[in-house]
C-alpha cells in the first residue's frame, strides 16, 4: 500500500511495542532535538555550504569568501552570523582582518560525509 504521494506505508497498522520503548528511550530531550534541527536548517542553504566548503581547505576571510560566492561582504556576514551563531564557524581577528574557520573537526567530517554520501 502507497499513501497519495507513493510512500510505501505498512497495510496493516500493528504497532512494535518493544521497538518504539527503545526508540523512546533513546530519544534526546526536546532542546537538543531544536538545535540539531537549527543546525542542519543553517546547512540547508546554498550559499552557507558554499562557505563551509571553502572553509574546509583553510580559514579565510571576510573578503575571500566575498569573491568566492560573488556575494558582498555584507551578505556573506549575514551568513557568517547565523553559521556562528549555530557553532560551526569560529573566526579571529588579525588586524583589520577577521578570519573564519570551521568551528571544529566535527563539521569537517560531517561535510566530508555529506559529499561522499551524495558521491555514491
């Protein structure tokens, strides 16, 4: 049986109590839940992954990524902001400069999986 978009869906509804007591069980608590949501929604954008790739190389700054998505620097802060926000860039400042990097090798293996997913 499909529903009207052609998910396949079980023909008969027969629940798995011990399966959904683990699933359950194993749960996060609802604040995580909202922020790993809110990460995966900051990798949701174009732009922002185009950002995270260029990162993956080395940090860069304001100005580099500016050129690199042919965005201005203006927009390419907004997007450094909300990745900032969410824990997945880190920057310093080097005299005039501010440069941005991913936030932890966590973020580079999560990308790199990412790619490596959608290469098979």
């Amino acid at each position: 049986m499909s529903n009207e978009k052609g998910t396949e869906v079980c023909k008969v509804y027969e629940e798995h109590l011990d399966k959904i007591l683990k699933a359950k069980e194993k749960l996060p608590d609802d604040e995580v839940i909202l922020e790993v949501s809110d990460f995966f929604d900051a990798l949701g954008n174009p732009t922002r992954l185009k950002i995270l790739f260029a990162l993956l190389e080395d940090e860069l700054c304001t100005c580099d990524l500016s050129n690199i998505t042919g965005l201005s620097v203006s927009a390419i802060s907004h997007q450094l902001r909300i990745l900032k926000d969410r824990k997945i860039v880190t920057y310093r400042k080097d005299g005039k400069n501010v440069f941005y990097r991913l936030d932890d090798e966590h973020i580079r293996e999560i990308l790199k999986v990412a790619l490596k997913h959608m290469e098979e």
